[in-house]
C-alpha cells in the first residue's frame, strides 16, 4: 500500500519529517495517510507543491502549512524531548508498529513510546470500564487481567483511575505484560496519582500515545485515544460503566473495527452494569473467567497463546510464586487457622466490609488480633483493604 509500510526504523532526519508532518495544524490521520499513499514519504510530503497536495483533499491552509516547513523548529524541541525521556517514535511503516492497528479506519500515522517497544507487536487484550469502579468490578479486573495476562495475553488500557488502573495492576501482580495507551503524551502523569503506577509500566510494559510530547490530558483526547486502544486488541473486554460512557465507546469503535467485544455480567440494579450488560444484550460474550476469552479467539490466536504460555501455565508461574500465592493459582486451599480464616469467611468480594463491623461479627476476637490476621491475609494476597478501613476478599 505504501513505501512506509515497509520502511525500517527511521533514521533521525526522517524522524524529524515524521514530527514535523504530525505538528501540522489541522491535519488529521485519515488526511496524513492519504497524502503518505499518494507521495509515499513525509520528505516528499514536504517537496510536494500546493497544488500536488490539494489534489489529495487537503485544504489550503493546511497545504500551506506544510509547504512553508512552519513546524520544523518545533519538530527539532520534540526531538529533544524524546531523547531526554528516552521516548521512541514508531511510525505507520516501522515494522514493530501494530498490524491490526494499521488496519482500522484512521491509524494514527506515529506512536510514541517509552518502554518496551516490542509490545506493540504482541496479541493484545484492551481492557475498560467505569472510573468510579464498585469493589467486585476491581477485584474482577484485577483479577481477570492476571489470568488472561498468565495466558499470554498483553493486557492494554488506558490508565485512567479506576477500571484501567486495577487492569494494569493485575497483569503486573502476575508478572504479565501491558500496555498503557494515554490521552496527554506520554511525558504526562495523567491522572496524578497514579504517577508510581506509571513508572512501574515504563519499566516492564510500554507506555504509548499518538500525542506529542508534553499534551495535555484534555476530554476531547479520550475517545481518540479509545480507537488506538480496540485497534491494537484483539477485542476488547468492559468491566463496569454506564449505558453511555467511555468504555462503551471503545466497546462501539471495536464493534466497528470487527474486534471481538467481551462484558462482565453485573448486578442489574446498578447503573454501573448497564453498559456490559447492555453489550451482552446486543451480542457480546459474557465473562466469568479467563477461558470465556481465550476460547473465542482465533485458532492462530490460540496457538500462540499456547506457545508462549505453556510454560506459565503448567509451571513457571508456581515457581514465581510463594506459599499461599502458588496455592491459589493451583486451586489448593491455603493453610489459614483461627482468626484469619474466620475474618476471611466473614468477608465478601463483591461489597466492602468495615473493620468495626468485621469486628463485631467476630465475637471473642480483639481489635489487635484482627488487625494481625488482616493485615496476615493482605500479605497472602487474600485481602484487599480499601480507603476508609474497608476489607473485601480478593477474587
């Protein structure tokens, strides 16, 4: 289709043409990509006359743009920037760029990326939900993601607060890959809080974004994000959001990009669950567990998944795990007595418990003893405490 699909990586002119046709006012990646099939080459882009690049459909002013070279001082900044946060560029015709990415209707025509580049060229997951997240949506994205992560799977998301955090987080938790796709550039911490989180996944997953260096984390970014999100995926699993929210858009831009949509049922009286609800309505595949995705991917797919998670599977992920831990993900009961089975027991996954009341379900038991066993289950990786003095157990 184009040169650039077949190009190797950029050498630092050719970057520096890249940025500088990504900084041109008002030209968007439909408008980039046709001007790349038609001229081949950001540096022809540029040589091309007015009248060369209206022929292609773009306006102009913005062939005006790009026949005065105006963006190339701050192409030369965003250079500098990259090397100094040691981002890299991957463009449309790098080969490590994602192929199902290339595929969808509007591909951004760059990447940045910090981190483990190599990634982008893994099977992908995206994984959604709501913000403002209920306990049993946390515990089961947390929880899915690891187990979808210990299958091979790369768990990709947005980090935003909420849903994306506890999917990152799982797929960390298991020692397993991911992906943040940001809405801001990825020098931007976005949301603030999860600046640690962050640093975490520039170290063992890949941080990317279509946005420049230093972007602000506005609204409008956020459903453009959402598409690089589905399209890199091989679908797309919705954990939590409302009838109209940000995960039911990215749901929207996989169903139109031909990507499998996957929902977790959830309680019909919460306004929470009626996105995913909804989108099993509408044909979705309803998930209990891991093998709810797996089994509905591509028998390639699942080859693959095979091939690097076998090991994972039937071996390696009991040795990178310690007592308990191992036992869980074997299915063998942990070894708990007194105090800490009973507080166990009397937690739930899916509704927080109060420590006062946890206390006074536990008759003879006190306050110091069940702080103990607490605090015993939280290091098993059984208990999750929440702000507030708020217990659940996890899934």
């Amino acid at each position: 289709m184009v040169d650039a699909l077949h190009a190797p990586i950029v050498s630092r002119d050719e970057e520096l043409h890249w940025l500088a046709l990504k900084l041109i006012p008002g030209l968007g990646a439909r408008t980039s990509n046709k001007l790349l099939e038609r001229l081949r080459t950001p540096h022809a882009i540029f040589r091309a006359s007015r009248t060369e690049l209206e022929d292609v459909g773009v306006s102009g002013a913005v062939a005006q743009s790009i026949a005065s070279g105006c963006t190339f001082e701050d192409a030369v900044v965003q250079q500098e920037k990259m090397l100094e946060a040691g981002v890299e560029l991957v463009t449309i015709g790098d080969p490590r760029y994602p192929q199902p990415l290339r595929e969808i209707f509007d591909p951004p025509v760059v990447l940045f990326a910090r981190g483990c580049v190599e990634l982008l060229k893994s099977l992908a997951l995206g994984v959604v939900g709501t913000r403002r997240p209920t306990p049993y949506g946390i515990a089961v994205a947390e929880r899915l993601s690891a187990d979808l992560a210990h299958a091979g799977l790369t768990i990709a998301s947005g980090m935003a607060r909420g849903i994306d955090t506890s999917a990152h987080k799982g797929a960390l938790g298991a020692g397993g890959d991911t992906v943040a796709v940001l809405g801001c550039g990825v020098d931007v911490v976005y949301p603030a809080e999860n600046r640690k989180l962050y640093a975490e996944i520039c170290a063992k997953g890949l941080v990317v974004s279509e946005f420049v260096m230093g972007s602000t984390a506005f609204p409008q970014n956020f459903p453009i994000r959402n598409r690089i999100i589905s399209g890199m995926s091989v679908g797309v699993l919705v954990v939590e959001g409302a009838q109209y929210s940000g995960s039911a858009i990215t749901a929207k831009l996989a169903m139109d990009q031909g990507r499998e949509v996957f929902a977790v049922p959830g309680n019909i009286t919460s306004k929470l669950s009626w996105g995913p609800n909804l989108l099993i309505k509408q044909g979705a595949k309803i998930v209990q567990d891991w093998n709810d995705v797996v089994v509905e991917l591509s028998p390639e797919a699942r080859r693959h998944l095979i091939e690097k998670g076998r090991g994972k599977l039937l071996g390696d992920a009991n040795e990178s795990l310690q007592g308990t831990q191992a036992s869980l993900l074997t299915g063998a009961a942990p070894q708990l007595d007194g105090v800490a089975r009973k507080a166990l027991d009397a937690l739930q996954v899916d509704a927080a418990v109060h420590l006062d009341n946890l206390l006074e379900k536990l008759e003879d038991t006190s306050a110091s003893e069940l702080i103990a066993a607490l605090f015993e289950l939280e290091m098993l990786g059984l208990v999750k405490q929440l702000p507030g003095k708020n217990f659940v157990k996890v899934w």
